[in-house]
C-alpha cells in the first residue's frame, strides 16, 4: 500500500466514524494533527473553551469547530 492510498484510507474512516459530541485534548490533537501542547495552549489562552473534568479538560465539538473556524479565519 502507497502513501496515496493510505491517505485515501484514513480519510474514509473519519467519514464513516462522527466526531464525538466532547471530546480530550488527546482526541482534538490526534484529530487536527498537532500536539496536545497546541491544544492546551489555546485553553489557556481563553481562545477553546473548555470544562475542566478532574485534571483533564473535555471540549465540546461545536467549540472545536469554532475554534477552527476562527483560525482558518485569522482571528486567532
């Protein structure tokens, strides 16, 4: 198997599993493909909001997706 295919592999598996309606800072890194240095960086700057569970934090799927959209966007 190329690189191209397992690209195309990947790809169909994120189409055929939903996001999840909240998600880790694991999760979100894996999922954008950064690290989950990146992740909490944004928390604690205020730009992702988050819930604090424990020692760990949860984010709602409509917050990443805002998030995102503010940084395609340059508002971040």
């Amino acid at each position: 198997m190329n690189l191209h295919d397992l690209i195309q592999k990947i790809d169909r598996q994120r189409k055929e599993q939903p996001i999840p309606p909240i998600l880790g800072i694991n999760e979100i890194a894996r999922l954008i493909r950064v690290d989950h240095r990146t992740v909490r960086k944004a928390i604690k700057a205020g730009e992702l909001p988050a819930l604090r569970v424990g020692r760990d934090f949860r984010i709602l799927r409509q917050d990443l997706s805002a998030w995102l959209r503010r940084m395609q966007a340059g508002q971040v």
